[in-house]
C-alpha cells in the first residue's frame, strides 16, 4: 500500500467575487522512499495540495475528498488530532526559513521543543539529539551553533535547520514547498544534499513542490503537473522530459533557457494567464493559451487518462501529440520572435571600471557607535562593457555583486579605482550638464518590478517621469510614451492604469520601458526575472534579446540563475568575496571554466534533463564563506575543494594575493588561480 494517498481533493476559499476553486480533484500517490514532485506556475495549487494534507490552511478553507496516510484517514480531523501527526508522522520544509524559524529562540532550543513535544526524552537528552540532528544536515562546529540565533545564520544555513526539525522525529513523509526558492546555486545544490541525505536516513516519502524543473529532472521520481487547481499530465520523471504530452508541459519545458554552441534558441512564451478560479471550467482551463486549441476543447473539461503506460494527460489531443507528430513547441515558436544570433563585436567601450574598491565601516555600540572594523565588499574589480553586448556578473548573495553596481550607478568618485561611464571618467564632482547626460546614459532595471513602480502613479505618469527630468516638452513625451508602450509590446490603453492592475510579467515591461525612455547606452539588469514564473521568464528574456538586437543597447547583467545568465550573457565575470576569479566569453566559460569556484557554481546549477543531471559530477562547496579571516591571500581558500590536494609549496602560494593569468589561445579568458592549467 503506498504511503501518501489523495484522493478527489478539492479545496475551496471564500471571496468577495464568490468561492475560489483553488485545487480542483486531485489525486496524488506516493510510496515510501521514494520522490513525487508537484511543478506549475504561480497560482496553480501546488503549495494549497501541501497545506491540506498537513492540516494547515486557514478555517475558511473548505476542504472536500480523502487523505490517507498508511491508510490513515487525516481529513476531518480536528487541528489538536492533526498536531500528533505533524512533526512525527510528517515533516515539513518551508519555502521561506526564517518565516519558520522564531527569531526569540535560539535554533537549538527550537529543534529540542520539535523533538520533546512528540518524544519522552531529558532537556539533556533533547539537546544532544538536536546537536546530532544539526550535524547531520551539514552544520559545523554543531553544539557552538545550536546555541545561536536565526538571525545568525545564512539563509542556506537556516533551511539546514528546519531541514533538521522536519527530520528531527523520523517522518513517514517529508512535504518540501519551495526548498531552494531565492537561494545561491551552490548553496541551492548543498540543501538538496541534505534533503536527500535525510530521506536516506529516515526512509521516508518526500513531496517536493517547485518551480524549478531542473531540480524536478535530478531529484524527483514521479511528477504530477499542475495547472488551473487539477493535476494535468502525470508520468515517471524520465517519461515527463523525454515525452511531454500535455501542451502546457510542453510549454513549461521550453520556457527554460538553454543556450548551446553560442546560438540562442526562442524561448516558449506562454501567452495570457492562469484562469481565475471563481467558477470551475466549462472546458478545458489551457484553452484560451493553448496553441493546438480546437473548438471541441470548449465542450468539456478533459479527465485525465492513460496515454501511454503510466502516462496520464489531460488533453484531448495527446494522442495526435503521441503518435501523429503534432508539435505543439513549432505552434508556440509561431507566436514567438525571431532571436539574433549570438556574435560578439566589439562596439564602443560604454563602461569600465579599474582596481574598483568599495568597503563599509562595522560599527558597534547603540547610543555611541563607533567603528569596530571594515568590511571590504569590493577588491580591485575590472571589467570592460561595449556596445550592443552583455556581460554578467555571476556569483553568490554576499560576493559584492550589488556593491559593484551601487557604486557605479551613483555616478559619485569611487573610493579607490576608476570608474569610466559612456568615455567620461568619474574622478571628481560633475557638473549639473554632464550628471544628467550621464544618468539619461545609464539606466536601471530592478528585480521587483512591483516595489520599483509608484503604485499612485499611472503607467502614463510612471513612463513620463524620466522625461520630464530631461526637460521634453509635452508634445514630445506623449509621443515617446505611447513610443515605449509598443517597444515592450503593450497596448496604448494601458497607460490610464495603475500598477497594482498588471500582473508581474507586464510590470517588468512598465519596469523596462521607464529604463529605456530616455534611450540609454547601458542598461542594468538586476536579477530582472527571478521573481517571475517561468513562462513569464521566457517572455521577459525573448523582450531582452529583441530589444538589445533592435536598439544596440548595452547590458551589465546581476544574476545567480546561470541559465538566465548563459542565455542573455556576451561575457561573464565570476565574483567571489568582491573578487573578480575568472572572466571570459560566454560560451567559453561555461564549456570550460577553470576556477575551481566556477566549476563548482557550473555544477550546481541544475539541468533540466533527467539523464544529464543524474549523471554529471557535481562539485558541492563545504564550509561558510569568508569563514576565515583576510590575510590577503586566495579569497576562496577557506572552501577550495583544490586546496587541501595541493603539495605544501603550491598551498604556501594560496596564502599570497592571486594574479589574474590568461588563459592560452582564448582572447578575454582570465583566471586568478595558479593551481590551475591555462594551456
């Protein structure tokens, strides 16, 4: 008998617009030690199926169907009966760790109180079990770090801990929503090590909900896509991405980037979205975004049923999909437009920066403050940015990735080093003339397009901002509005409404339009689609390389999704603690990267294809950043996997600064390691 049985699930919420039928009849099964994993976009109920078998949503939730746990019947009952099975029978991994965590307590004490409310033991014994516990999921130094704080931890560190609480009493089932969401590549790669380490040891089933189908292809067994509240196409992993049946699977598969042999294949937009829930579908919910839509879609809400052995799909078409070589990725790429091939020529130098330094003082104290240290955020960082390309800045939260472009966008004398914008040098104070131009040169697009955006101000009033900074008259910034609008491919009539009233993809277009009104040189890509889902991603990163390609414009590109990056990027500089530790084109670095820290962010970013990413050698980084301290050596000796290999006289040299070499026969590939082969 499996462990996890739901059947006919459906859950619905009140409103002010009637009832929403967030999860529609679903049916899940899951056996024990084995990986299910639920995917679609925003909205979809992935994370709702999770909060109704774990007894967590609110009251007004109405919840109808069966959830058998070992046979064991858990709908209906009452929160005190569903509190002895949460935490012991399953184990719960949040999306956001420090949510989950009480910032009052230290996590030591919290993953104690997770195992005495379920098991007689001593505080002694308790706290000895969750020392163990936290140096199971990787923590060092575990009975010093139990007795610290949330706040005292990274963000990797902190979903190490409620890893260790969800495990602390042996689940029968691990629900994971969202594990990795917002997390470093390489950090991203060590949670999933500890996940899979502790269903390992517990033996238990995990349910992993996600958006990122790259972690679906290396870790999940079974998966059941989602879309509109219902379950629509379920297969093995390796069935799912080798045979996608469904038009909507297949649009989510193509939606991700990849980028081979430098040439950029069109991404898959989905169009439109999500249906809204208020009333269940007449038809099939994917019609009004299905490219192979036909009138016999609108009759009915197709069931899901058996394709193939053990593939279900919930389209009426799956079998001309199957069998007759209907191709629903040629129908999308119709919609799509043509992307440019990548070449790099070298245009004018728009930007670069020398020996670039920044750092900001520790303080300490509360009345008094005073200045205890320094904290170095950039080292001596060089990069050149010509016209017409992109070159990305790539490395974990905490490398100086911010930092660098802080200091550039505040057009202000750099506190060691030179900064040159558009051929002007920023060396002293700029005159008003000079200030402006620049600014108008240099534009910004940020990663939450809806805190960037002034909720009071209408489309109209956001885009003529900038343009009435530059002194346009009237007649020339309705003309350059309306100019705007069709450049990132949204109707006139848009400009008479508010933010609030767009969703987050068209949000980013208002976000791309302000940067581009005044027809800037450089534009500043900071993380401009992780917050978005992944058709909505692919309709952003097809808008870049339109844009780029029609207006020449040059892109300084902050990202961690290396996908994102190999997509859009010319070229790519790695930063690590503020140091810059390998640069070179694009395509180069990703198919030969020689820092032992570039290969081990290539090898966490996840592929999606079941067979590549189960079967590459990955190189997972152990230890904290900057967890030693500076005596201006190797920045990334403390989590070198290399450095402990090495002969004493070749360790001695990690300890002395690294010179940036080239690498032999590839123009522009640097690389500041001397342990490493340039030939």
């Amino acid at each position: 008998m499996s462990l996890l049985q739901v059947r006919d699930l459906s859950v619905t919420f009140p409103s002010e617009h009637g009832p929403v039928h967030a999860v529609r009849g679903v049916d899940l099964e899951l056996e024990a030690g084995r990986t299910l994993s639920l995917v679609g976009e925003s909205g979809s109920g992935k994370s709702t199926v999770a909060g109704a078998i774990i007894g967590l949503l609110p009251p007004s939730a109405i919840i109808s169907g069966q959830v058998l746990l070992d046979g064991q019947e858990l709908t209906g009952r009452t929160d005190q009966e569903l509190s002895r099975v949460r935490g012991r029978r399953i184990g719960m991994v949040f999306q956001d760790p420090l949510s989950a965590l009480t910032p009052m307590f230290s996590v030591g004490r919290q993953v104690c109180d997770a195992i005495r409310v379920h098991q007689n033991l001593t505080a002694k014994q308790a706290w000895n079990k969750a020392v163990d516990l936290l140096e199971l999921v990787g923590i060092r130094d575990p009975a010093r770090r139990a007795k610290s704080f949330p706040h005292e931890f990274s963000g990797g560190m902190r979903q190490r801990v409620v890893i260790a609480i969800a495990i602390a009493n042996n689940p029968d089932l691990l629900i994971a929503d969202e594990p990795t969401t917002a997390l470093d590549v390489t950090v991203q790669a060590q949670v999933l090590e500890v996940l899979h380490t502790a269903q390992q040891e517990t033996g238990a089933g995990l349910l992993l909900i996600t958006h990122d189908l790259g972690v679906v292809a290396g870790h999940a067994d079974d998966v059941n896509v989602m879309y509109a509240g219902a379950v629509v196409e379920h297969a093995k992993v390796n069935e799912l991405f080798a045979r996608p049946l469904m038009p909507y699977t297949i649009g989510l598969l193509g939606a991700v980037p990849t980028a081979t042999a430098g040439q950029r294949t069109p991404l898959i937009a989905i169009p439109g979205d999500p249906p809204q829930l208020h009333q269940e579908p007449s038809g099939c919910p994917f019609i009004d975004r299905c490219p192979a839509a036909i009138e016999a879609c609108a009759q009915a809400e197709p069931a899901l049923r058996s394709e193939t052995s053990g593939h279900l799909v919930a389209c009426i078409r799956s079998g001309e999909i199957a069998h007759d070589g209907l191709d629903i990725a040629a129908l999308y790429a119709r919609g799509n437009e043509a992307v440019e091939q990548r070449s790099i020529q070298h245009g004018e130098l728009v930007l670069s920066t020398r020996r670039l330094v920044k750092s900001y003082p520790i303080t300490k104290g509360t009345l008094l403050r005073r200045q205890v240290g320094t904290n170095v955020a950039v080292r001596g960082v060089d990069f050149d940015l010509f016209a017409g390309e992109t070159h990305s800045l790539v490395g974990e939260s905490g490398s100086g990735k911010t930092s660098t472009i802080m200091e550039i966008l505040h057009l202000n004398p750099p506190e060691k080093g030179q900064i040159e914008v558009l051929g002007t040098p920023i060396t002293g104070a700029l005159d008003a003339h000079t200030r402006r131009r620049l600014r108008a040169g240099i534009q910004l697009v940020t990663q939450d397009a809806t805190a960037s955006l002034n909720p009071r101000l209408t489309v109209y009033d956001v885009l003529a901002e900038p343009l009435q900074a530059a002194h346009r008259s009237r007649a020339q910034i309705r003309g350059r509005i309306y100019e705007l609008l069709d450049l990132v491919g949204l109707a006139h009539d848009v400009a008479d409404r508010f933010p609030t009233a767009f969703s987050g993809g068209q949000r980013q277009r208002i976000g791309i339009a302000r940067a581009l009104a005044l027809e800037p040189k450089v534009v500043v890509l900071d993380e401009p689609v992780s917050a978005l889902d992944m058709s909505v991603q692919a309709d952003i990163l097809n808008l870049l390389v339109r844009l780029q390609s029609q207006l020449s414009v040059a892109y300084f590109l902050v990202a961690h999704d290396l996908s994102v990056v190999r997509y859009l990027s010319d070229r790519v500089s790695v930063m690590y603690l503020g140091t810059i530790v390998e640069s070179a084109p694009a395509e180069d670095l990703f198919d030969y990267g020689l820092h032992p820290y570039t290969k081990a962010l290539l090898s966490a970013s996840p592929v999606p294809d079941p067979v590549v990413e189960r079967t590459r050698q990955r190189i997972v980084l152990h230890g904290e950043t900057g967890s030693e301290d500076d005596d201006g050596g190797c920045v990334f000796r403390p989590q070198c996997p290399l450095y402990s290999a090495l002969p004493d006289e070749m360790r001695a040299r990690c300890h002395q600064p690294q010179v940036m070499r080239a690498r032999n026969g590839v123009p522009g590939h640097r690389v500041a390691c001397h342990a490493v082969a340039v030939d």
